[in-house]
C-alpha cells in the first residue's frame, strides 16, 4: 500500500512592502490573492504578485485614497 503525502502548497505569494520592510502572504485561490493585493494597494502599500516558484507575475503600485471631510 502506498500513501501519498499531500499537502496543499501555496500557488501565489504577496510580497507586501511600505519601504521600510516587507511581509509575505501566501494564497491558494488567484482571486482571492489578487484582491487581496488590490487591497493592499489601496492602502498605500507596494505589492509584488509572485508564483510559489519565485516568478514574478505582477506588481501593483500603492494608491492612498483620499477621504472626504
């Protein structure tokens, strides 16, 4: 009898910089990363969108949004 060991490896990873340092966040549904980097983003933070192998796949650009008062 043979037992597979599986288990679920990330598929995309966020690399979540403000400039001074970086955190990293791993997700297994492609929607889900790229809302959360969308997210990100919008709070004013760089993103970098990379395959669990390294590659980069895309990056998104901090945007603050401005609030009115």
């Amino acid at each position: 009898m043979r037992t597979t060991a599986h288990s679920d490896s990330p598929t995309v990873l966020l690399r979540v910089s403000d400039g001074t340092f970086h955190m990293h966040r791993s997700f297994t549904d492609f929607a889900q990363a790229t809302r959360s980097a969308e997210a990100y983003a919008g709070a004013g933070f760089q993103v970098a969108m990379m395959s669990a192998t390294g590659r980069f796949l895309m990056g998104f650009e901090p945007r603050r949004q401005r609030i009115a008062v």
